[in-house]
C-alpha cells in the first residue's frame, strides 16, 4: 500500500506538471474540536493528502469556542493560506467569516455542516450512514430466523446529525423485520453518560435485541451497561456509528462479540476528500456544493479491505485506495431540514 | 410539618420514601432487582467520591479537579495494565499519581493559601488539558484480565462489586467522622478556623489530608469507571465534581463548613440518582436529569436553613 | 419632621418568640434632651426592645407613643420617619468612602445639573460635625480613623437624619478612656440639642456620668425605673442579677519564685518589637495597653497562632523558637481569646464538644472517642461553674456571651494546664457571671496555676494582678509590682 501511494504520488505529481493546474502551496484547516479522535483521523487524512501534493498544511484548534475561531482564521488570512478548510463550531458563528474570507479572496471549504454564504462542504450523510448499518443489522436478523427487531437507541436528541442517524438505522431495518425502538435515550455521546442511562433503560425493559450507538461511544456504553446488568450476549447485535478510532475494532475483533455492525465514516477518508476538494476549488475546477463521503457497514468480514489493524500496537492503518473506491452517494437521502 | 423533622436526614430519608413510592407506582419495574442494582451501581462511584467530598466541604475546602481527575485515572489505569499486564502496577500507579494531585491540591491551597475553589478549579484546567498530552486518544483494554473486567461489571451475591466496593469503604468514613477526633477536627476547622486553630489544632496537616483522601477515593471511582467503560476516556466523567458536591451539599453539609455527615451525602445521592433512573423510566426527556436535581437542591437548601432557624 | 420632638414612650410592650417570652409588659419613656439609661444582664431583653424601636421585630402588645400620640411601627421604615436611630455596636460604614461620603450616603447634595455638589457635601458635614463639636477630616478614609471617631461618625450620621431618639448599644465597649470622654461631650452636645438618647451599657459608672433616668430589665421582665439621683451601683446590680452580688475578693500580696514561662526578646512582623518578661507559677501576671499597643498580638504569637520574626520562650527549661500552637497546647498552656464569636466558640458544636475540643485525646481509646466518659467531665465543668443550659448536648450559639465565655474557661481547665493566657475574659459579660468569672481566676493562681490576664477593666486589673505589665505600640513601656501600682500611673505608660 505505502508503495502503491508512492507511486500515485509520483503519477499525481508527474501529471501535474504537465497539466496548467499548479498545486496550492499552503492551506490551513481549523478544526472545531481537535482532540476528539474523529478529528485526529480527519487531520491525518488531511495531512496524509498534502503531503502527497506537496501542500504546506497547518492546523489549528478553536477547542468548541467561535471567537477563537473567527481569530485564527483572520490569523490564517493574514498568513495568506491558498484554502482555508473549516470545520464550523456553529452554523451561525461561521456566516461573518465566510464574509471576511470573500472579501479577502481566500476560497473556504467547510467540513460537516454547512452554513450561509458557503462555497463547497464535504461530509458524510448521516441519515445515509445509519440506514447502511441499520441495514446490515435487519440482514443478519433475518439469518438468525428473527422477526422483530427491539431496539434500544442511545443517541443524542439535541443534535440534527446524530437524529438521521438513528433515522436512517430504524427505517433500514423496518425493510427487513418489525422494528420497535422500545428506548430512546441520551447517552451525550459519551461512554460513561452511555453506561448509565442505558444501565436505568435496561432495568426498565431488558426485552432488547439490537442496541444502537449514535457514535461508538454511544454503542460501546450501551453494551457496557448490557454486560453489567449480567444480560446474556447470545441474541444481542451491536452496532455502532463512525469508525472515529480504535474502539469498533478492538470490540469486534473479539471472539463472541455481538458488536458486529459499524457504520464506518472513515474519518481519515473524509480528511482525504477534503484535501481534494480544497486543491480542486484552489484550480477553479466546478466544485459540488456538498460533496458526500464515503460510508459503508463495516462488519468482522470486510473491515479489514479498509483497516489493517493491529491489536498489540493499537493502531489502524486506512486503506485510501479501497476507501475511495467506495459508491458513494452524490446527495444525501434525509437532511437535517427534512426533520 | 417541619417540626416532626428534628434533622436534615429525615426530611431527606422522607423525600426518598415519597420518590420511591410514586416511582413504584407508575413503573411496577422500579423495585426489581435489575433496577434497584443500576441506581446503586452508579450511585456508588458518586458515594466513593463524596465521601471525601463531605470531609473537605465540612473543613470548609472543596475540589472541583474530583471529575478530571478521575477520567485522568481511567486513563492511566487502562495504560499501565495494558503496558505491565499487572493489576497491581496498574492500581499502584493510580494511587501514587493520585496521592500526588491531591498533595499538591492541599499544598497549593494551606501553603500558597489559594482559595480552594479557585486552587482546584485550577487543578481541574491542567488535568482536563494534560490527560491528552498524556495521550491523545482513547485506551481499550487489551489486556483482557477478567478481574479487571469484574470490578465494574460483576456481581458478589447478585450484588454488583462497586457497591460493595463502596460498602467497603463506607464504615471507615461513619467511623472517621462519627467516632474519632479526627471528624470534631474537621468540624472545627470548618466553622470556625481561627478557634480550632488556637485550640491547638494543626489545620492545614488536616486540610491537606482531606484533598488527599478525596484524591485517593476518585482514584477507587475512577477505576471502577474504567472498569465499567472498559476504556480510558478521555473527558469521560463529565461534570462529575458537580454531581458530587451537589448531593453533598443536598445531604446537609454546609458550603460554609462546619456541619456534615455521611449518611445524609449518602441519602442525597440517591435522592439524585433515584430522580435520574425515574426520569428514564417515566421516558421523561432527559434534559430533566439536570433540572429537577437543581430544583430540589434550592428547596432542600432552604429548607434546612428554615429548620435551622426554627431551632433557634 | 416639622413638629418639635418631645417624648417617646414604650408602653406595656410585650414580645413573645416560640417558647420564650422575650418582652413581659416593659415601658420605658425617652424624653428629649435626656439619656435615659438601659440597663440589664444579657437575655434580659434589651435587644428584643430595641429591634422593636427600629422595626426588625413587631410587638405583640402594648403602645409606642410619639409625643403622646400613638404610632404604629411596622417596618424599618417607619422607625426611620420618626427620626429614631440605632447605632449599634457595629459599626455599618463604608471603609473605603470618605467622612463625609458616609454621613450624607442616603442623601447626597446635588448641584444644578444633577452631579454630586461635592464642596457643598463637605463643608455642610463640616458644619455638623463643629455642630457636636468634633474636629475631623471630612475627606479622610473611613478605614483609616479610629472606632471612636467611626462611631461618632455614626452618630452624625443620625443627627443628619434628623433623629429625634438615638439608641446607643455599648457605644464604649471598644473605647479607651480618652475617647469615651470624647462621646460624652458629644452626648452632651445632643442633649443641648434636644435629641432624646437610649443608653445601653453594662459600665455602671458611665451611667452616673451622663444619664438622668436608668430602667433595669431582668428575663424580659420590667424591673425598675430610678432617677439616677435616686440610685447606686449596689442597687442598680442589685436590680440587674436579682441578688446581692459580692464584688470583692482577697488577692493578698505574693512573693513568686519559680519561674513557669520565660519570653525573650519576642519580636513579629505586624508589631511586637523585643518584648521579655518572666511568669511565675502561681502569679496572675496583668497586661494593659490601649488599642494597638499589642497586648493581643503579644498573647497571640507566645500561643504560637501568630509567626514570630525572632526571640524565643522558654517553659520549663524547653527553648521554642518554632512553635505552632500544638506545641503550646502540648506544653500546658491555654488562650482564652478575646473574640469569644470570631475565634472561640465553634456555632457548629455543643457545649461538650467545643469544651474538650484540645482535650480529645483523654477520651480516646483505640481511636474512639469515649462520650460518656467525655459527657461526664463536660457535666462535672458544667456544674462547677453553673452554667445555664438544660444539657451539655446544647447548641453553644443558644448560650448568652457569660455562660459561653465559662464554657471556653473549662475548655482548657478540664486539662492538665500550666499557664492560662486570658484576653479580655470579662468583655461583653454580664455582672453576674463576670465577678464569678474573676473570683474562679484568683482561686486557679492560688492552687498554682500562672495567669496572663489581659484587660481594659482597670479595676479587676488592679485588684488581680500580682505584677503588672503596661504595653504601648508593641513594646513594653513599663512594669508595676502591685503594691505601687496606681490607676494614674498605669494610664501614663500606656500614653506614650
């Protein structure tokens, strides 16, 4: 694999020196929120891109604050970057910037939500993603001879994105059996918020086949609150939302798990577009307003054409190629406005 | 009415009668044993940590770093474990490191005489920002030890280990507190520093003390978390300090110091958690979890000052 | 008001609070141009009749009359609108406004646009101030003048509002002589006035000095009302405890010769500068010194509370150069302090827990506290000193200041104890308790136990102390045996 980039690397590079389009020389991202590990795997996915082109890239984190972020892209403006790539920390806070940036002349990518004035955004489509995995459970369900599937959703109601998702899941999996969320509940996203009120929800109604994670937080919590609640594991599906880290892999590598669906969003993938799209939109190539990244069902089976993982060194290693060869939508089936 | 409740336990022994028995009411499940053991498991953690919590409040200090402290710890935990394929390293480096913080907690506060609220608020930024220096991304547990699995997740006699766990560690607390010097110290030093110091009382050895037992306890919470997560998270325990002090302070103890127990710590836990798991159960939205705790420790507030008042 | 201030009477008034009446039928009559004396022991109901004059407590019964004209005062307000006003012990300034920025704080002097018309704000206070004849700096600090000026400021500040009736509570309990003088020509002043003055005190000789009238409560019950001319110190204690009270007590003269606690050259940062002296076993050892002289800061820093620079104290042949109060309390000596709410009592604990506070280790087995054992000596102290409460399990907020400070005492006297240091033991205690208070002192130095005493009361001072030392700004301006010990000469030290 390292020598197939290599060598993409080398074609890339040759044809483009051929070709009228130059490679922008910097561009800057600013990330929302730089240590949760879905955005570690987006900036690598970043990094991995530019430096393949021969980009100088830099991040910086606005750590959830908008003020630091209109700040640091003034700061990047000011550093003259050829593309500013964004990951909005709210819709609204971002319109001034964008503004700012036009009248600067610096060309904007957004990644995740989109926001007025935008040019072009990559994300992934949530509803798209949940329906994949929600999917993929209602399959194997019917292989086990089930005729209703009893899901318990930790999810997050307060935000849009993560509410397709579990959409996107109950409505995949009613094509295939009766399907009953029997609890819906806020786990935050977090782990530990997850074990407890999915901990309370079981005590009320344990009568549960498939446990849903908005995140794998979300997914792992619940699990972790069926296994403290000592609830037998035989009939349970598991699935979780995002590929953010290592958390699916290590769960479903093991023997017996019922974690056996995740509806991957390939974060390294979605930093890999968007490198993309910010050398394209720089070049004046005709840019899509949204462009869709890959999302897949990942199960023990196929993860690997995607990761290599490796247990004892806790790492993942992303496939780009086979990532990239994933059919991808080109619009979204649900958006937020269709709530 | 309030004259029938001579102190604070009762009233709060008396609300959680009432919680249960409108909960039990609408929901037959409420007293099942699945779901008397999930309010107690996670009532358990909480306990641990208030139990220190409710000697620093009552020498009149507090620590807000008991939260990214013990996310800290899962951290920690799950990586030595990991790294040394031994439960005892893994503890040990818990507790040195934990030892530690809550030295320098104490230490900050009586010898640079910083304001406890501002010296952990502190303590609290520099964990929160440091467990990612220690490591950027989530620890799973590959060490796959089945004890280290059974601290949060298993059960002695259908009862769950972390509440046994924390039973363990009760007694010595209602001793500590109820039968030796030590609890009058730390009355003492809460109501009233100068007198307790010119009673011949070393304050800051007993103020340090408190944030170390504090620290020690989140170290037990945090590794019954890790346990529970199998993971070490990052930002897990999430406004966890707030928890804490607000059932320790619904239990009776004063902010001002002076006056706390640990039965009514315990009761206002459980008031707490009781509401939370009832919340779930009604299928209440769950933004209610931190509304109704916040009202009920206004009312609870103000009625222990009206007792308070009527007794004079 | 427009209508000349005449007379405030309180008539029948009564006050009853859940289980304890407070006011059983009291009157009392303030007439203008006139202090009229308020006297009685603490809980006998002074303050109840007090915050019903101000309007922080309603009467149950009974008729307030102003000018013979029947008033209602329900709030606050009202006791303010018929220019009645409180000074209370407290002083309620502001430290950081100026003089006259305090006086006029509820009603500054406006020029014609509407801004503080500050030249009128001063020279107007200065008037009022010459007006009770008081020499001041209407621009200076609050913070920086002393509680008698701050007091008198107060004071002014009720002129400005017009006050018809001044209640004064203990206005000289933290004033030296020279500045008690002071508030007795501003009293002066305002009887010329014709503002009618409520004088509480527990000083009997202040009242012979300035008052005319002198009403006695007792357990909320009206007791007396003399004309001062008709009265004595006797009669009025009498009035007061309910009893003949013996005020005297023998402290013959005393030769001492081994040495308990030996301090020298004590200095510290906030004042003591180079202070020695011996205590002997068995001497009651008297300090004086006025405010600031660094008597408490001196008790202080030998207890070890207070860091010293440099110097050391040596008991019983152990030098201490470092020592925390643990050392002290270790090596048998006591502090009872003269901030019995700031740093003696614990508003938390009982009566038994604040008295064995230090002594914990004496009921301690294995690790647990023996209560019964710790109940019984706290009942046998109890006992002793005939304090009033039900048990010793009460609340020691529920104590009056008397029975508390008895309570502080045995909180060192149920231990083994070598040396006592007290500061200011009878302040803010009433006769009753206070001459049993100095009776229980000269009986602990006669079984050998050494006393510092600390006091503003001269008279105790003189009649106690075997030897006594005056301090004057953190040093030790002069030492008096008891025999040539005058009161005259004690003031002179301590002026300098």
């Amino acid at each position: 694999m390292k020598i197939f980039s290599w060598l993409m690397t080398v074609i890339v590079a040759s044809t483009l020196s051929f070709s009228s389009f130059a490679n922008p020389k910097k561009i800057g991202y600013i990330v929302n929120y730089g240590t949760h590990e879905w955005y570690q795997n987006v900036i690598f996915g970043l990094q991995s891109r530019a430096d393949e082109l021969g980009i100088d890239f830099e991040v910086m984190d606005a750590n959830l604050d908008i003020n630091k972020q209109t700040a640091m892209a003034e700061d990047f403006m000011t550093k003259a970057v050829d593309v500013l790539i964004m990951t909005p920390v709210n819709e609204e806070g971002v319109v001034p910037i964008l503004r700012k940036a036009k009248a600067d002349g610096t060309p904007v990518v957004l990644e995740g939500n989109p926001a007025k004035g935008m040019t072009t955004l990559f994300a992934i489509c949530d509803y798209d993603a949940g329906y994949k995995a929600g999917d993929a459970v209602g399959r194997i369900l019917v292989s086990r001879g089930e005729t209703e599937a009893r899901v318990m959703d930790v999810g997050l109601p307060l935000l849009s994105a993560t509410v397709l998702r579990s959409l996107g899941f109950m409505e995949a999996i009613a094509k295939h059996v009766d399907a009953v969320k029997v609890h819906e509940l806020d786990g935050s996203g977090m782990i530990d918020s997850s074990v407890e009120v999915a901990s309370a929800a079981l005590a009320a109604d344990s009568n549960i086949n498939v446990i849903y994670g908005i995140n794998d937080g979300s997914a792992l919590g619940g699990l972790q609150a069926w296994r403290a609640a000592g609830l037998p594991e035989n009939d349970l599906i598991v699935a979780g939302t995002g590929a953010e880290g290592l958390a699916f892999l290590n769960e479903m590598t093991k023997e017996n798990t019922p974690y056996l669906v995740e509806a991957a969003m390939f974060p390294e993938g979605v930093g890999y577009t968007g490198m993309n799209l910010a050398v394209d939109l720089f070049n004046g190539v005709d840019v899509p307003e949204h462009k869709v990244t890959p999302t897949l069902a990942l199960t023990v089976h196929n993860y690997a054409n995607y990761y290599s993982f490796d247990k004892a060194g806790q790492t993942r290693q992303i496939n780009f190629e086979n990532v990239a060869n994933i059919p991808t939508e080109t619009k979204c089936t649900k958006y937020a406005s269709d709530l | 009415m309030l004259k029938y409740f001579k102190s604070n336990e009762s009233i709060l022994f008396f609300l959680l009668i009432i919680l249960c028995i409108f909960l039990s009411f609408y929901n037959p499940q409420f007293y099942s044993i699945q779901n008397i053991n999930s309010i107690l498991r996670s009532s358990s953690t909480v306990m641990i940590v208030a139990f220190g919590m409710t000697i620093l409040l009552t020498s009149g200090e507090v620590d807000l770093s008991v939260g990214a402290l013990m996310s800290f710890v899962t951290v920690i935990v799950m990586d030595v474990i990991n790294i040394s394929g031994s439960l005892f390293l893994g503890f040990l480096a818990v507790f040195i490191f934990c030892l530690m913080i809550g030295l320098i907690n104490g230490l900050v506060r009586t010898m640079l005489n910083v304001n406890s609220l501002i010296a952990t608020l502190a303590m609290m930024l520099i964990l929160q920002g440091s467990v990612y220096i220690y490591s950027m991304a989530a620890i799973y547990n590959t060490h796959l030890l089945p004890f280290f699995t059974f601290i949060g997740q298993g059960f002695v006699f259908k009862i769950p280990m972390p509440v046994i766990i924390m039973l363990f560690i009760l007694p010595f607390f209602i001793f500590l507190l109820n039968y030796t010097k030590y609890g009058r110290y730390f009355t003492a030093i809460g109501s009233n520093p100068s007198s307790s110091s010119l009673s011949g009382i070393n304050n800051n050895k007993f103020k340090i003390l408190g944030f170390v037992i504090t620290s020690l306890l989140v170290g037990v919470a945090g590794i019954i978390l890790a346990s529970l997560m199998d993971t070490g998270q990052q930002g897990s325990a999430k406004g966890f300090e707030l928890i804490v002090i607000a059932a320790v302070l619904l239990g009776g103890t004063s902010f001002k110091g002076g006056s706390g127990t640990v039965i009514g710590t315990i009761l206002g836990i459980l008031i707490l958690k009781v509401i939370d798991n009832g919340i779930i159960l009604m299928r209440i939205p769950q933004e209610f979890q931190l509304v109704v705790p916040g009202v009920i420790l206004i009312l609870a507030v103000y009625f222990d000052t009206l007792r308070k008042e009527k007794n004079v | 008001m427009s209508n000349k201030f005449e007379s405030l009477s309180l008539q029948n008034i009564r006050k009853e609070f859940p289980g304890v009446l407070a006011l059983d039928n009291v009157s009392l009559k303030a007439e203008a141009g006139k202090v009229h004396a308020l006297m009685g022991e603490n809980g006998a109901g002074k303050s109840t009749l007090i915050k019903i004059l101000s309007g922080a407590y309603t009467k149950d019964a009974g008729n307030i009359l102003f000018n013979g004209k029947e008033i209602n005062i329900t709030s606050p307000n009202d006791s303010l609108n018929y220019g009645i006003k409180v000074v209370y012990q407290e002083i309620s300034l502001i430290p950081e406004f100026t003089v006259g920025e305090n006086i006029f704080l509820e009603k500054f002097p406006l020029n014609r646009l509407g801004a503080i018309d500050w030249k009128k704000l001063y020279d107007d206070c200065e008037k009022l101030l010459q007006g009770i004849g008081f020499n001041l700096d209407v621009r200076e600090k609050v913070a920086n003048l002393s509680i008698s000026e701050q007091q008198i400021i107060e004071i002014a500040r009720a002129i400005f509002q017009n006050a018809s009736v001044v209640v004064m509570d203990e206005p000289t309990s933290s004033l030296t002589p020279k500045e008690i003088d002071k508030l007795f020509q501003v009293i002066e002043r305002l009887k010329n006035n014709d503002i009618s003055i409520i004088y509480i005190t527990h000083k009997i000789d202040e009242i012979f000095k300035i008052a005319s009238d002198v009403t006695v409560l007792r357990d909320g019950k009206f007791i007396s009302h003399r004309n001062i001319n008709d009265t004595s110190e006797e009669i009025l204690i009498q009035d007061m405890v309910g009893r003949k009270v013996d005020q005297k007590f023998e402290r013959p003269l005393n030769t001492f010769s081994e040495v308990q606690m030996n301090v020298k050259n004590l200095s510290t940062l906030s004042k003591l500068d180079n202070i020695s002296f011996k205590l002997h076993r068995g001497e009651i050892l008297g300090f004086f010194g006025l405010m600031g002289a660094g008597r408490t800061e001196l008790a202080k820093a030998i207890f070890g509370y207070d860091k010293i620079l440099n110097g050391k104290i040596e008991i019983q042949g152990n030098v201490y150069e470092k020592f925390n109060t643990q050392t002290m309390v270790n090596n048998g000596i006591g502090y009872v302090t003269e901030d019995r709410k700031g740093e003696g009592i614990i508003n938390d604990m009982n009566l038994r827990e604040n008295m064995s506070l230090p002594s914990l280790g004496l009921f301690e087995k294995f690790l647990i506290i023996n209560k019964v054992k710790e109940k019984k000596l706290a009942n046998q102290y109890i006992e002793k000193f005939e304090v009033k409460t039900p048990s010793s399990e009460r609340l020691i907020t529920l104590l009056s200041g008397g029975n508390q400070q008895k309570i502080l005492l045995s909180r060192w006297l149920l231990r083994e104890l070598k040396i006592i240091i007290l500061d200011e033991p009878t302040r803010g205690v009433d006769i009753g308790a206070k001459t049993e208070i100095l009776k229980l002192i000269n009986d602990l130095a006669k079984d050998g136990l050494s006393v510092i005493l600390m006091t503003s009361e001269m008279n105790d001072l003189l009649s106690l102390s075997d030897r006594i030392i005056v301090m004057a700004g953190g040093k030790i301006s002069k030492e008096f045996s008891k025999d040539i010990a005058t009161q005259e000469e004690i003031f002179k030290a301590a002026a300098i």
